[in-house]
C-alpha cells in the first residue's frame, strides 16, 4: 500500500483568498491525482501531476484557478486561488501504484485522507 | 467517455440485514472495477477490485462479480453491521490513455442500525 499525508486537513477561508494543500507520499510514485469531492456528490479529478512536467487538468478546471506543483517523486501541491464558497468541498490527493510483478492493469489506486475546505 | 452509475440512497438497513448497492457501467474495452469505502470523516479505502470479466472481488465479507454481459458491479453482503455504515463508490480504470484517471459513481451512503 502507500501512505498518502495531506496538510492541512482542514481550513476555513475567506473569499477571494488562496489556499495550497500540500500531498507526502511515502515512497516515489510518478502519477499523483488531485480530486475535488464537492458536499454529497461523488469525486471529480481535477488534474493529473506527473513530475517535470506540467500538470494535465480535466474539462472545466484550468491551471489559474488550481496551479499545482510536482517538485519530486514525493510530494505534489495543489492551490485553490480566488476562492469563492462554490470552492467549498474536499480536496483528495491521489497515487497509482502498480502491483509488483502485475499486468499494466493490475494497478491500485491509494486516496489521502483529503482536505476539508469551507470558504466563507 | 466513461461512466459509472450507481443506484440511488440512502440505504437503511438494521444490523444482519442482506446488502446489495448496484452499480453498472459504460465504458470501451475491458475496464477494472473497483469499490471504495469512505467512512465518516475519513479518506477513500479500496475496498475490493476486479480486473476481468468474471473476476469476483471480496473484502471484510464484502464480495462483487465483475458481468462483462451486464456490465455491471453489484456489491454485496450477506450481514451488515453498524460498522459497515458509510459511502460506498463504484469506480471504474478503462487503461491505456486514461493515465490513471478513475471514473467514479455518485456514492450511495449505507446506514446500519443496532
């Protein structure tokens, strides 16, 4: 398995404000994934962050709104800017390990234990 | 593109009650199937995962049976407890330019009662 850590685990913002939540993982990976769980509704992947290179957003999320960083193997960030109450949800931060001496789809995907963000 | 629809909740079930949550899906090609858990206040845990058709998937008295003909996911139980009460998601990888990305169901929250 791997250990996923997000910081902080939970905040609250002011409108207009930025927030960037930091994602450890305990061993290298080269995919990370950052969702967005917006308040009873399902996951929604906001971008993929492979290190050095920039990060691939999905269909309605675009870099100025969640620039995100890669610096390392290790590690991955993710900025919630301009903030507005619509941004309210939980950030969950994402790896995809494949299982040793597996088929390429033999793959697991481990979750963090999210980011709980309320903009006021 | 890829979906995954799961059936409506919430449901309500009284301990050692039968549980089944539905979940089908759309997708090209041969997709793997996952269930995850999500309990109160916490992260998303991998419940159990099928790969191929035909594959069944079980977990802490959790089982699902990959149907390629209905393409479907169904997650069963055969006895819930109180501690079984949280989200449960249906998800789906379809592979190849999917990089990772997974397809996620709405989630159908499961509430277990003494």
């Amino acid at each position: 398995s791997a250990v996923i850590s997000q910081k902080p685990s939970r905040d609250i913002c002011q409108r207009g404000t930025s927030l960037t939540i930091q994602c450890q993982v305990d061993s290298q990976v080269t995919m990370m994934f950052w969702y967005r769980q917006q308040p009873g509704q399902s996951l929604t992947l906001i971008a993929t962050a492979n290190q050095g290179s920039e990060a691939t957003y999905e269909s309605g999320f675009v870099i100025d709104k969640f620039p995100i960083s890669r610096p390392n193997l290790t590690f991955s960030t993710l900025t919630v800017s301009n903030m507005s109450p619509e941004d309210s949800s939980i950030y969950l931060c994402s790896v995809r390990r494949l299982l040793a001496g597996g088929a390429s789809n033999t793959n697991e995907q481990f979750f963090g234990p999210g980011t709980r963000l309320t903009v006021l | 593109g890829d979906s995954v629809t799961q059936m409506e909740g919430p449901v309500t079930l009284s301990e050692e009650a039968f549980l089944t949550i539905n979940c089908t899906y759309t997708a090209t090609g041969y997709p793997s199937l996952f269930w995850y858990v999500q309990y109160p206040g916490e992260g998303l845990q991998l419940l159990l995962k099928a790969t191929k058709a035909d594959d069944k998937g079980s977990n802490k008295g959790f089982e699902a049976t990959y149907r390629k003909e209905t393409t479907s996911f169904h997650l069963e139980k055969g006895s819930v407890q109180v501690s079984d009460s949280a989200v449960y998601f249906c998800a789906l990888y379809a592979g190849g330019t999917s990089y990772g990305k997974l397809t996620f169901g709405q989630g159908t929250i499961l509430t277990v009662h003494p």
